[in-house]
C-alpha cells in the first residue's frame, strides 16, 4: 500500500529549544527521524517545517521539507496543511510521525499506514503496546488505550485502564490480566480528507479534560484502529536528559 511520511517539525521547543536541529551522531535530529522513517516502505517522506533553519537542515541532508506556518496551534493543523500543499486529498494514507522520535521501528510505521487498508471502518490508525509494571500503569504522563473486539480503540486516558475493580479493592498493586493495560504509542495514519477536516472539528470537552487531541475524533463518532506491537518504542527526545540518552544509544 502507497502511504506518505509526514513530520511535522517546529523550532520553539519550550523544554529543549531548537529540538528539531539537535545534533545526534553528527546529522540534526529531525533528519534522523527522516531517515528512519524512508525504511518503513513509504512513497514520501516530508517534513513539514515552521521555520527555515529546519528547512535548510533538511536540504542539506537531502530530506524533502516543505515550509508551513508558524502560528499553527497543533501538529495536526500544520499536517492538514501540508496535505494541502502536497495536492493529497481523499483515501490518499498519510502517517504522522513525530519529529522527535529518532529510534523509531520504520516497521511500526508501515503496520499503522497498512491498518487503514486492513480497517476500512478506521479514518485514523495508531499504535500501543503491553504496560509491564505497575508504575507505568498509574503513571499519568503514560496514556493508555482501551479496545474493542476489532481492534478499535474505545478511549484513550491519562488514567490507570482497564479499573480492575476487584483487583484494585485495596490499592493498585498489581496489573489487570483481561484485558491487559496497554500505553498508548503517539504514531498516527489518516486518511487525507480525514486529516485535512479534523482541524475543523470543535474541540471535545474528554478531550480539553484529558490533554489528548486524539479524543476529538472519537467524540465525533470517527473510528481509530489501534496497531499493538510487543516492542516498546525507543525513547522520544523532550529534555535534554532525552537528547542525552538517545546521543549515547546512538554513539
């Protein structure tokens, strides 16, 4: 299946500025993302950038960057965007892919672009894995994901899910079994018109509660295909104790 790699990139980065050009074995990080995410199967991979020093970076590894604008609220409008100027529109697949994730399996990818062919009811696609201990269960910065007999998600929440109601009688101390608690992977697959119509949606009150945009979709009846995975991803880059961990995985 023909699918296009979009990474969105912005250079103000609260807790690590300029993270998109942060320098990981001698290339900028959003170029390793690029990199990794060419081995996944992809037509294209484009990062869709908000300022030119992102642009130049990728020009002169050879990445394709597309320019965007810098006042966009959300990763998902500066992709709608980008749809935009990409000419992508209808069943077109486009997989997001976080320009801070520079470990990232391109077989992950692949399997979430291929889920909305195996899922024709899904208008979006992502991904979880197994939580294996109880303080990534109760961790709220680790989101969890609950799914139905397809395999589409029913909700997302910063909260421990599945609530083992007998289980749990006297603290959490141990992990539900049936069904196991999955952690929530921030890897998304739309399908163009989808992407392009989702900035427009109103803002879902589950979803200004929880802090995850992904609910809006799920408030508005649209369906999300869930993509579950025995490996973990490799870490994310948000701090400089990230960077420097990912420096010497990669050294």
């Amino acid at each position: 299946m023909s699918f296009t790699v979009l990474i969105p990139a912005r250079l103000a980065s609260t807790r690590l500025p300029n993270k998109p050009l942060a320098d990981i074995a001698g290339k900028p990080m959003v170029v390793r993302v690029a990199e990794r995410a060419a081995l996944s199967g992809a037509a294209q991979v484009v990062v869709a950038a908000d300022a030119p020093a992102i642009l130049d970076a990728c020009a002169a590894h050879g990445v394709r960057a597309i320019a965007t604008r810098a006042d966009h609220p959300s990763g998902s409008d500066r992709l709608a965007e980008a749809c935009t100027l990409l000419g992508l529109d209808g069943d077109d697949v486009i997989v997001n892919v976080q320009g801070d994730e520079p470990l990232i399996e391109p077989a992950l990818i692949g399997a979430v672009a291929d889920l909305l062919t195996n899922v024709p009811l899904a208008q979006m696609g992502t991904a979880a894995h197994t939580i294996k201990t109880v303080d990534e269960f109760v961790n709220p910065n680790v989101v969890k994901v609950l799914t139905d007999a397809q395999g589409l998600a029913l909700t997302f929440s910063r909260a421990p899910l599945p609530w083992w109601r007998d289980g749990f009688a006297h603290g959490i101390t141990a992990l539900p079994t049936q069904p196991a608690p999955l952690r929530h992977i921030g890897i998304y697959s739309y399908r163009a018109a989808f992407l392009r119509a989702f900035p427009q949606l109103a803002p879902a009150p589950i979803e200004r509660c929880e802090a995850l945009e992904q609910l809006r979709a799920l408030w508005h009846g649209h369906r999300i295909a869930v993509h579950v995975t025995d490996h973990a991803p490799g870490p994310g880059v948000d701090t400089p104790e990230d960077l420097a961990r990912v420096r010497a995985l990669m050294a």
